[in-house]
C-alpha cells in the first residue's frame, strides 16, 4: 500500500512541476522569450546542473555499494573461482578510475564552458598526439587484461585429469527440475537417451548397458567432498538450461542433444559457508539460468558440500540404477542371454525378464 | 534523379500515406516508432510490478491486462510474454526502424545534398513493409497462448516447440512473420541508403566532408545488409522445424510425455546464426545514436568535432570489430574453449575505438563554448551512459568473468545503459534537434529539461542497482526471486528499481506531449534554429520536393567549422566557398 501511496505522489509531483513549467512559461513570454531559444539564465541553470547530476550520480553508487554491497555473492567457493574472483578486482581496480575521471571530465567541462556570448570557443579540430595517446593506452591495458582473462580461461577450461580422482556428476534439465547422477565405482556413466524415458527411468538410462548398473540418481540436492575435483556432464531433455551455481562460480548450458562440461574444485564446505556468511540457513544452489519456460524461476537443487568421509557416507546411502526386483547386479551374471533379448527390446523388456 | 517526378502534391493519399518523399517516410517512422516505443516501455512498466511487489494484486494490472493477470496478479508465462515482446519492439522496432529509419531518411538525402534517396519507391515500401511488420507483432499479442515468449533471441527448442510454452504457438509464427516482413524492410532501406551516400552527394561533398550521421548511418547500413539476411537464414529455418517436421536445430528431445522424431539439429547452430545479426544488431543502434551525438555536440559546443578523421576511423573499426564478436554471447553454451578466447580477444578489441570516441566527445567539450539545448543535454547524457555501461562490458567480454554473470542482472544492466539507454537518447536527443527540420515547428525547452533530468536520473535508479542483482547472483528473466531464500534480501532493490522505473515512465509522457502539442501548435521554426553548417538547414522550413528550390549547393568545406579563426560568426555552413587565407580542414 505504502509503494502505491508513492506511485501516487510521483504522479501529483509530475503535474504539479507541469503546473510550474506553465507559470514559467507565461512569465517568460511576458519578458518576451520564446519557448525554445536557450537564454543565458537557461544556460546558467543547465551548467550548475552538471556538477550536481555528478554529485548526486557518485553519492548514489556509494549509497549502493554501502547499503547492497553485502548483499553480493560471497567468497568463491571453489577453486578456479578465486582466481575468477581476482580478475573481477582486477578489472574493477582499472574501470572504476577511468569511470570516474571520464564522468569528472565530462561535468566539469560541461559547467566550465556552458555559453558565455562574449568567448568564442577555441578551435581545435585534431592533435594526432592526443589521439595516438588514447589510442595506445587503451591498447596497452587492454592487452594487460586480455592477457590476463585468457591465462585464467585456459585454466578454467582445462578438463580435469582422470589422475585427480574427479568425481563424476551428471546434471540432467528438465521443464522444470535437476535429476544429478553419480557414475558410481566404475567412473563411467551407463548410456542414456531420451528414447528410453518411461516411468521411473527419467533419465532415459539404457538398462541393457551395465557401465549403468552402479551408478546413483538423486534428486532434490547432490553432495560433493571439499577439495576433491568435481567434473560435471550436462545434459537437457527437452529444451535449453543452464546449470548456474553462483558460488561456486560456475556456469554451463544444458542442451538437448548433446553434452556439455565443467569442472570445478570445492573449496569450503556448506557449514564453513554458514559460518563465514553469519547465516544459519545457508545453503549451496543451483538454479536455472536460461529461460526455459513458465516455471523457468523455480528450477533449483541444492548442493551441500562437507567432508569426504561424510560424502562417501552419504553416496553409500543413495540407491543404485535399476533396483527393481533384486539387483541389477544379477542380471549382471546371467548377462549373456539377457543381453541379447534385451538388445531389440526396451527397458520394460529386461524388467519382465526378472 | 527521376524517382519523384510522379509526386501529386494535391493527393493527400499520396503525400501522407504512399509518399515517397524521403522527409515524409522520415516522419510515419519517426511515429510509427516512437507509437512502439511507448508499448514496449508501458510493457516494461508492467512487469516491473510483478518484480518490485511479486505476487501482490495489482488493480492496474488487472484493469489493463486482463486475462494475462488473473486476480491483478500478472501469470508466470504473461511475464515472460511481456519480456520478450517488450525486447524485440525495443532492439527491432524502435531502435533500429524507429532511430535508423527516421534519421537516415531525413538526414541522408538533406545532409549530402540530394533532392531524394535513390529510390524513393523502395524507400515507401520499406516504411510499409515495417508498418506490416509491427502489426503483425502486435496482432500476436491477442492469439490464443499469447505472443511469443522465449526471450527476444527466441532460442530453440524452447520457440520451435508448441509444447514447450503456450506462447510457442501461433504467437511463435506471428513473430517469425513479423521479423521476416522487418527484416525485408530494413534491407529495403539499407541498400537505399548505402547507394544514396555514394551516388547522390552533390558537388564538393568528398567522403571526408561528409558530417559524421551520415558516415554513421553508411556503415550502419552496411552492417545491416551484411547481417540482417542471417537471421532471415534463422528464423526461416526455425519456421521449417516448427512447421514442416526438419530439425535444423532440434535432437535428442522428450517433451509433454514422448519423445519427438528429431535428430541431429543442433540449438547451438540457431544460436550462432541469431548472434551473427544479434551483435552487429548492437552496434546498427549505437552508431547511429553516436553519430546524431557528433553532430550535435559539436554544433552546440559550437566547436569542431575533434579528431574527425579519428571519428570516421573508430567508426569504421568499430562496424569491422562487430561482426568478429557473436561468440561473446555464447561463452557458456559449451562452445569450444578455444573460440572463447578467440571471441574476448575481438571483443575487448572494441573497447579501443570505443575509448577513442569517449576522448574525442571529451575534447570537444573542453574550450568549448557550450549551448544546453534539450538535443545537447541528452548527447551529453550519452557519453556518460556509454562510458558507463561500455566499461562493464569488458568485464562481460571477459570469457572467464562472464562464467559467474552470464544472464545475470548484470547482463541486464550493462546492455540496458549502454545499447538501451545510448541508443535511446541519441535518438531523443535527434528529434529535439531535427523536429524544427521535420515538422517546421519549434519543441518547448522546459519540458524539454525537465524531461532529460528526469529521464537520466530514473534511468540511472532503474539499470545501476541491476548490477548488484547480478553480482549476487540473480538470474535473468526471473519471474520472481522469491523461490530462493538466497535471495529474499534483495527485494529493496528490485523496489528501489521498479520505482524509478516509473518515474521514467511518467517523464517519457512529458516528452510526449511536447511532441504531439508542439506538431501542431509549436512556434515555427526559423530556417537555421541551432545556428548549424550542415546542409540540411540551407532547405526551405515548409518541405518540397527536391528539397532546394533552386540548384542543390555546391559543398566547400567540412560541416565543422565552428568558431573559425578569423571569422565573423561562430558558425560557417558547408555551402559558403573558401576564403583566400582559410586552411581547409576537411581534407
């Protein structure tokens, strides 16, 4: 109620300022103004503007930064984001004294040289010395930054070796929700694909492939150990998403047809997290990031990151693929005739056959 | 030089409606714009509502949308409906038709000297074939699933499939038709202007004494005919997977309970072909609002534009870097790596001619001898929205910091001040400028100050606080944050930003009525109001056709020379010759 009492108020303060412009007018017109000519108090007034727009527009942003700045996302929680997050200062510490002197110059300017009918402005239509200066700066700290933005690109982007014992993580996108999968001890993820969805079997998983038999499905939240590198595969069912996890400064599309990767390393775990942000409730996420739909808003997972003993406790609780009537390990044994009926047939075929 | 011989000034049909006279098409853009600007911003001010007071009835909402919000609470699809088709009128509709088509019709022709574009029959059907269009975007806004409602890049498969979202439907159809009919509109009037600037300049008027519009709106033109045509490819594409069963851009999909017969499209590709137009898209909107700026900076600060040569090589560079750019949308769609790097290599390139622009505006200001008409207050509110939102944009070039605000708020912030806000006000700030040479009337000033204050304070409270959204990590095209507790203390600032948005709003109406009151009732104009050297002002107020009267003046010098040494005024238009001891210094 009380925004629109202010929505109100706006709208009475614009026609009162109407209702003032008015009266100017007349006045003007009875000193015998026109109402377009810009008149010297008019440039008056317009000069002192500049500095005071300036004044206002910096107080605004630190306001900003003062009242919001402990609203911003904290410490990076993974690796690779610390390095993210030192670039970002990186980039701050040159925009932010380039934006403020530019804006320096441009309203002082403004108000220094606002008309004056007894100057004439200088004439000075080009110094190749001042436009080769403000060519090669820019050059030169750019290439600093784009040297620097790459090196750390490079190492982002580099898949994670087979030697660091990544654990693996399929995140599967659907209108609207995240299905994670575990690939289990045999670090190789069963071969799924949308053809095969039926029932439970969200995923698609192909039942006949056993690289599938171990591996877990959760849904609702995923665990990861700290310091032990995570590689995550990406998949959609239906149209694009992306899995964004915002502390962990992570970001990747899911797109239907075709798989996608990242990879990161946990730094701190999710009660470390309560404790750095002074917020009991907090929690690791993960959340849509390209529109997907009407629920496209409420897509989202949480991630709990603790230590590797609670994480292997936790997975061992988590079910494996195919648990339906007895163990999908037996089918393992009588593998060959199953097999090959299963080959031409679907997922509901091998689920008779137990 | 024979298209306009067939001009029947007593047929109103053909002098309002069929015209072909380049200053009348100049104006139905000009309203036809301004008429979808004003939409698309009553859009924004909608779904603000939504994001300030989430879920709160609104008797606003509900007495003007309808269906769309049921209980006065606007419906999670609406909003996205909302977002989108405010995006597209904004980018497409008044920013590239509304600003492109009103300047480079009415400048072109009056600021090289010719008595019209080059081919003033295809000049009136681009302006038709761009009325077509935009009713046919608004028409989509009342069939059955509502209009579009996948984002204005309108990804598939989320746009191809019906069953994705209700307004992938006939809505979906309506908006490929809409920007296939655009975008026949837009090379109709590329290709015109393009070949206008190089055929039609009168005597004396060499490339290098062209005013700087104009070399905005030739490489802008250019950038349109190269780029315009592959989103033509896109979307023609995505029409044959909707509707004829291709998967250009479909694989691998399970949707509303069964798996579709699709295979080995790829989004990606859809992706790639939207960005090779959507990019240089930006830039097709900031020239030319860089451009109206040049010009009116100089002629205010009645001072040559400095480093014209500079302006023309950044210009230049900038139109070149454009279309090497796209991928800087694309960062996290799982694109190779290596193109990443590629793509911010080119991008952060932009940022050189960029900086060079900045200064020049900055030198141009300094020992000037400054005029604060409303034209001249909203250029300099142009080189500040473009410093501010430009610099943010090396940090979203940067591959590796776009990995955390990629399609955040951030996002949100940055395109809106810098291709949002720039192209905005280089577009107002043309029409308080120019408006005496369209409509022979004078605008009022004060309204016009008190427009631009109010129009960059509030624009400034609306796009600035985004960038907080986005460094906390608030997704974009959120209907509401209130899912995430992440989030809950962030709803001062969406408060904070939907209010200002109204204000702007309501200052916007200012300038409406100004425009509209001073059409019919506005003083008129003198010949030359702003004491300006380019040619345009050596043309009669009341239009005819072929503009001059007598002869089209020859051209002897450059448009800048304000405030020359050794002459009487401050001013020299272009058609005056050359004095014995003057230096040249357009060549």
């Amino acid at each position: 109620m009380l925004d629109l009492l202010i929505i109100v108020s706006v709208v009475l303060g614009i026609i009162a300022l109407a209702q003032l412009i008015k009266v100017l007018e007349l006045a003007g017109q009875a000193r015998g103004e026109n109402s377009w000519d810009v008149t010297d108090r008019d440039n008056k007034t317009q000069a002192r503007l500049m500095p005071v727009f300036l004044v206002v527009y910096f107080a605004s942003i630190i306001y900003q930064m003062v009242a919001w700045g402990k609203y911003l996302l904290p410490v990076s929680a993974s690796a690779h984001g610390e390095t993210i997050d030192n670039l970002m200062m990186t980039s701050w510490i040159v925009i932010f004294p380039v934006f403020i002197l530019t804006h320096i110059l441009l309203f002082y300017f403004a108000w220094k040289y606002s008309y004056d009918k007894n100057r004439k402005a200088e004439f000075f239509p080009h110094s190749n010395k001042l436009e080769l200066l403000w060519t090669i700066v820019p050059t030169v700290v750019l290439s600093i930054l784009i040297l620097y933005g790459l090196n750390t690109w490079n190492n982002i982007t580099t898949p994670v070796s087979q030697e660091e014992d990544p654990v693996l993580i399929e995140l599967y996108a659907y209108q609207f929700g995240w299905i994670a999968r575990y690939a289990g001890d045999d670090r190789e993820f069963g071969y799924a694909n949308v053809r095969n969805i039926e029932g439970v079997n969200a995923l698609g998983m192909d039942s006949t492939d056993s690289k599938g038999w171990d591996d877990k499905i959760v849904r609702a939240e995923f665990h990861l150990p700290v310091n032990r590198p995570v590689q995550f595969i990406f998949r959609a069912q239906d149209v694009i998403h992306s899995a964004y996890m915002p502390h962990f400064r992570a970001q990747m599309n899911c797109v239907p047809g075709m798989t996608t990767r990242f990879g990161y390393t946990p730094t701190i775990t999710t009660s470390e997290m309560k404790g750095i942000t002074q917020n009991d409730e907090f929690n690791y996420i993960l959340l849509c990031n390209k529109i997907c739909g009407a629920a496209h808003y409420n897509m989202q997972m949480d991630i709990i990151v603790e230590s590797a003993e609670d994480f292997e406790a936790w997975l061992g609780e988590q079910k494996e693929f195919l648990p339906i009537d007895g163990s999908p390990k037996a089918l393992e044994v009588e593998s060959i005739e199953v097999q090959e009926e299963a080959t031409d047939g679907s997922a509901s075929t091998t689920a008779s056959i137990n | 030089m024979s298209a306009h011989t067939h001009h029947d000034d007593n047929d109103f049909l053909f002098k309002y409606i069929f015209s072909t006279d380049h200053k009348m098409i100049a104006k139905q853009f000009l309203l036809t714009g301004t008429f979808m600007g004003f939409i698309g911003m009553m859009m924004s001010l909608f779904f603000r509502i939504q994001l300030g007071w989430p879920g709160e009835a609104s008797p606003i909402l509900e007495a003007v949308l309808g269906s769309w919000a049921p209980d006065g609470v606007l419906a999670p699809d609406k909003y996205l409906a909302l977002v989108t088709i405010h995006g597209t009128i904004m980018v497409f509709f008044l920013l590239t038709a509304g600003l492109s088509g009103t300047f480079s019709n009415l400048l072109i022709p009056l600021q090289i000297g010719a008595r019209d574009m080059a081919s003033g029959f295809m000049n009136m059907l681009s302006y038709w074939l761009f009325f077509l269009s935009s009713i046919l975007m608004l028409a989509s806004l009342f069939v059955e699933g509502g209009p579009a409602a996948g984002g204005w890049t309108i990804y598939p498969p989320l746009s191809a499939l019906p069953e994705a979202m209700p307004g992938s439907g006939l809505g979906m159809t309506l908006w490929i038709a809409s920007m296939a009919i655009f975008i026949m509109s837009s090379l109709l009037g590329s290709l015109n202007y393009i070949v206008t600037i190089l055929n039609l300049r009168t005597k004396g008027m060499s490339m290098t004494r062209m005013p700087l519009t104009i070399w905005a709106f030739f490489v802008t033109a250019i950038l349109g005919v190269l780029s315009f045509p592959v989103l033509f490819a896109a979307v023609l594409l995505l029409l044959f997977d909707r509707s004829f069963g291709t998967s250009f851009y479909l694989s691998d999909i399970f949707i509303a309970g069964k798996a579709l017969e699709v295979e080995g499209g790829s989004p990606i590709l859809y992706e790639h072909l939207f960005w090779f137009l959507g990019h240089p898209e930006v830039y097709i909107i900031l020239l030319p609002a860089l451009g109206i700026t040049s010009e009116v900076v100089a002629t205010n600060a009645r001072k040559p534009i400095f480093g014209y040569r500079a302006m023309i090589g950044s210009i230049l560079a900038i139109g070149f870097i454009s279309v090497l750019v796209w991928g800087h949308h694309m960062f996290v769609t799982g694109m190779s790596p290596f193109l990443g790097a590629v793509f911010t290599f080119t991008t952060l390139l932009v940022a050189i001619p960029s900086a060079v622009k900045v200064f020049n505006y900055l030198t141009t200001l300094w020992k000037g001898n400054i005029k604060f008409t409303p034209a001249m207050l909203f250029a300099i509110g142009l080189v500040s929205t473009f410093i501010t939102g430009g610099l943010t944009g090396i940090i979203l070039g940067d591959s590796a910091l776009d990995i955390n605000v990629h399609d955040t708020y951030f996002v949100v912030g940055h395109f809106h001040i810098v291709m949002g806000l720039s192209g905005t006000f280089g577009m107002i700030c043309g029409i308080y400028h120019w408006f005496p040479k369209m409509f022979g009337r004078m605008l009022d000033k004060r309204l016009g100050f008190v427009h631009f204050w109010l129009t960059i304070t509030s624009a400034y409270g609306v796009f600035f606080p985004m960038h907080f959204l986005g460094l906390a990590g608030v997704p974009r095209r959120y209907y509401t944050n209130s899912s995430f507790p992440l989030f809950d203390n962030l709803i001062d600032i969406n408060v904070t930003i939907s209010i200002f948005a109204m204000i702007g709003g309501i200052a916007q109406f200012i300038f409406l009525y100004n425009l509209l009151y001073s059409i019919f009732k506005g003083p008129k104009s003198p010949k030359n109001p702003w004491l300006s050297n380019t040619l345009e002002w050596t043309t009669p107020v009341e239009h005819i056709h072929g503009n001059w009267p007598g002869a089209i003046p020859e051209v002897h010098r450059w448009p800048y020379d304000y405030s020359k040494p050794g002459a009487e005024l401050d001013y020299i238009p272009q058609d005056v010759p050359m004095g014995p001891d003057e230096k040249d210094e357009g060549h």
